[in-house]
C-alpha cells in the first residue's frame, strides 16, 4: 500500500520499520515538531522522525493540521491507500479521515473499548488489570470510538511497570498493524463495532495522579506506582517536604494506621487502607538524593509514628 505514517515516540517506531520492511511505501512521516527540553534546552527530533529521516523518507511536521491548507494539499497529492496513526500525539479532522479508501488506521494499546484515552497502557496497569493488549482500529471523529479490526492479548507481569509494558506491546502491535494492512488489502477483514457501554476512559496523566492515598490499600498504591512509570511515579510529604518513592512493597505489620510511618530495624512501613502495610523501599527527600530505606532512616533519623501525606 501507499502509506502516510503519523507517529511521534519511541512506541510508534517498531510499527514505522515493520510496515517498511513488510514492502509498503510509506510516501510520508507526520510528526510532532522538534521542541526544546533538558537542563540545556537544547531541540530534540521525535525518535520516528529520526528513523524516517534515516530511511530518506519525506517528514512534515504541522503546528496545526485541521485548518492547515499546506499541509492538507500535500496529502491530496499523495493520494495514500491508509493512513497509520500510532501515538501521534494530535486529534486528526474530518477531512483527514475522509482522504484514503482504506481510512485512518490507529494502533491503540488497550483492548478497546476499554482504556480509551490518551494513557491506555498507564491506567492498566495503575487499576491492576493483569492483561492489556493491543487493537487496530479504524478512526472516527470520536476519542477511540471507531470499529476495531484485529486485537491481540498480552498478559501484564505483577512486577511489570507501564515503561515495561510499552517495550512489550510496542513490537506486539507492529506486528498485528502489518497483519491488519494484509487483511484489509485482500478484503479479509470485517470491521466490528465497539460495545460503547463496556467502554472506560484513560485520561492525560497530571502531576496530581502521582500523590499517595494512604486511605487505599497497600496494593492499589503499589499498581498505581507501577502504572505511573516514569512519570507521575509516587509522591507524598514528610515534615512538610516532598517525599518521592522510587521503589516500594507489599509487606506485613499489626496496629499500622493510614500514613503513619513504622520503623523496623532497616524497613521503613507506612500504614495504608483496610490494614494493609507497605514497605518504602527507595526514597528521595525533595531536593537530596535518592537512597536506600536504611540510608534515609540513619540520614533522617525517622522514627515510628510520623505521619506522610502533611
């Protein structure tokens, strides 16, 4: 097929590769605009950029896209068989939806139609699901409301993080986009439906979503941790100062109450929802650096029944 790819992150490349590899003629690659970030605030190319840049492959990267006259009349130009959307990072228009005969296929990493939303993977594994997946899906002017076309499966590992998960179902997907392009191409393919009453939502991740709740249970805080990989992570506070949580563990104690701090020997326990204890394991005081349970005791000299979350 003649493809337009719009992807932005490192989740995106393996599909980008794998539609290559498979022969399609990926004619453009849509991505996000170089932004500045880091201490030096120096530009940084989007990782699909930089692969579509090493396999000469034409890059456009619009501000804006759904009143953008330019931009528009190069994709009329191409005339594209699909378009593949995979974590772009843009809501795409009508008109862009309309141009190619076999649509706008996205790469979603849930099973629709749960986990709708712009952090489908996070909020799995923040809720404890212990299988995600992913799914193709034709795109409509709804957020992920569009017919599925192929799903795939895959189990989420009880130690696993989000940034875990990603590296998992970013090569599951690109797989099943390459399956999904044959299908469609032989007329092999039947798009179903999504059950609209089944569906949740995985919103935009805030800062706000990384505070502990001492009132949930020790697991909950845990898979939310896990969830909130590499960002918003665990955050509370502690003699009034922030206090991150790097690592942290399902443990056992009597007469723990919620955010109240139990020191025993070198484990640091804090008490959390219907009795349940968990072990602090990795710590960063704000603006120190990170350490061991042990180091922050001796370095801090905490003692039991101080409370986080002041």
């Amino acid at each position: 097929m003649k493809l337009v790819f719009c992807g932005t992150p490192q989740f995106a490349v393996p599909t980008l590769e794998a539609v290559i590899a498979a022969g399609h003629e990926v004619r453009l690659v849509v991505t996000q605009p170089d932004r500045a970030a880091g201490r030096g605030m120096e530009m940084q190319v989007s990782p699909v950029k930089r692969v579509a840049v090493e396999r000469g492959i034409a890059v456009a990267q619009p501000e804006k896209i759904r009143h953008n006259a330019e931009f528009r009349a190069l994709l009329e130009e191409i005339q594209p068989d699909a378009i593949l959307v995979v974590a772009y990072g843009r809501i795409v228009p009508q008109w862009m939806l309309d141009l190619p005969r076999f649509g706008n296929i996205n790469l979603h990493g849930s099973l629709l139609p749960k986990y709708r939303g712009a952090a489908p993977i996070q909020w799995a594994v923040a809720n404890g699901e212990v299988v995600t997946g992913v799914t193709t899906m034709r795109l409509d002017a709804g957020l992920d409301t569009g017919d599925m076309l192929l799903a795939q499966v895959v189990p989420i590992g009880q130690e696993e993080t989000a940034a875990d998960v990603y590296e998992t179902l970013a090569p599951v997907g690109a797989a099943l986009m390459v399956k999904t392009l044959s299908k469609l191409e032989c007329g092999e393919l039947v798009p179903q439906p999504q059950d609209h009453a089944a569906a949740s939502l995985a919103p935009i991740l805030t800062r706000e979503d990384g505070r502990m709740d001492f009132s949930r249970t020790a697991k909950t805080i845990r898979d939310r941790w896990r969830g909130f990989q590499p960002w918003p992570g665990a955050h509370t506070t502690l003699r009034g100062k922030k206090l991150i949580v790097h690592r942290m563990g399902l443990a056992e104690a009597d007469g723990c109450e919620a955010g109240i701090l139990l020191v025993r020997g070198d484990l640091l326990l804090v008490g959390c929802g219907e009795g349940t204890v968990l072990e602090l394991q990795e710590v960063q005081m704000e603006g120190k650096k990170r350490m061991s349970a042990a180091e922050f005791l001796r370095g801090y000299q905490v003692k039991s029944g101080e409370r986080l979350g002041l």
